[in-house]
C-alpha cells in the first residue's frame, strides 16, 4: 500500500482535510477515559443521529463503549478518494467500529443524509433486528437540509442583531487575529432554522 502524506487545505476557518491517525487517537483516548469513568449499568438500544464527530460521536462511544449498548449511528461522511483525505468523521467511526468489533460490541453506522426519508427508512429496518430504542440522541449539524420536494435550507454561523467583533484562531498562519462578523439576514435565519431549528428531530422521533 502507498503512502500518504496529509497536506493541510483550509478554506476560512475550516480544515479540508483530517489525518487518519489523529481521528484514531481521538477515538482511543475517549474510549479510554469512558473506561476510568467506571460508569455502571446498561443500555439496550442506542440511536444515534449524528454520530461521526463531536457531542454525537462521544455519546454513540459512551453508550457502546460504556453502557454495552447495541448502537446506531448515523452519519453523513466521505471516504478518502485519490489525493483527497476522508473527512474526519469518516476516519472517527472507522476506528470506532474496528475496536467495538474487537470487543464483540454491536456498533453499526448508516452513512446517509439523516434528513431523507430514505435513511430514516433505513433505520427503522435496522432497529426492527436490534430492538426498541432506549437511548435517542439527536445531535446532527449540518450545512444544508433537501426537502422531499427538492427545496433546499442552508444554516449559517453569524450573530443576530449586532455585528460580532473578537479574536479567532487563523488556520493557515496558526495565529490569533482579530475578526468581524456581520449579523444574519431574517432569511438566513429562517434557513437555519428550518436546518438546526428540531423539524427534523420531530420527524424522526414520530417514525
């Protein structure tokens, strides 16, 4: 197998680009510290929803890796391809099933738009052959959302009312600089409503 080496591509304040081995070690030291947390008591059935990066994924691995839950992720991710790295979720859920696996846990992923009526479909069939669902974290954030009828919502990260003026982190140049960023319009704030606002959590709690 060919080697790799992991060039950093940023665009604005966002990384293109995530490191395998990196998104593996994260994946260990969580597990490792949900083992010295000595937590105690047990989870049937864990539904995930937004299970590949951040308060999602950590949730998916508490309740695998701590609770011997059988868990369901699910996710929107992208394998590595030529030159291009996977995204960091990828590389997040691919340790995370290879050590649940090693354990004998049940640790399954569905990678798919959470807002389509085909992933939901999906899994309900998934969790017909694991069982009723006893733990449902709903943590998905996204940039866009496709309605069944074609129209699509896209979020955005801005203040509202007021411009927001501080310091930021600038990936490219690793420096803290100093940042402006102008307040939401009333239709980007309906977008990101209609995105992150719980339509979405509602439909998939009532399937």
């Amino acid at each position: 197998m060919s080697l790799q080496v992991v060039q950093p591509r940023i665009r604005g304040f966002i990384s293109l680009t995530a490191h395998p081995d990196g998104c593996a070690a994260n994946v260990r030291e969580q597990i490792a510290a949900i083992r010295a947390a000595g937590l105690t008591g047990s989870i049937g059935t864990a539904l995930v929803v937004g299970s590949s990066t951040g308060y999602g994924l950590s949730s998916a691995l508490v309740a695998a890796f701590g609770y011997g839950a059988k868990t369901l992720g699910v996710c929107f991710e992208k394998e590595p391809s030529g030159d291009k790295t996977g995204t960091a979720g990828w590389y997040n859920v691919a340790e995370a099933h290879r050590l649940a696996t090693a354990e004998g846990l049940t640790y399954e992923t569905i990678n798919g738009d959470a807002f389509s009526e085909e992933v939901k479909a999906e899994a309900v069939a998934a969790l017909r052959r694991l069982g009723p669902v006893d733990l449902l974290i709903y943590s998905l954030a996204a940039p866009r959302r496709r309605e069944p009828d074609g129209t699509v919502w896209n979020s955005t990260l801005k203040p509202i009312g007021a411009p927001y003026h501080g310091r930021a982190f600038d990936l490219r140049s690793e420096e803290v600089v100093e940042t402006s960023l102008e307040p939401a319009t009333d239709e980007e704030i309906e977008a990101t409503i209609k995105v992150m606002g719980g339509e979405d959590w509602r439909y998939w709690v009532q399937m």
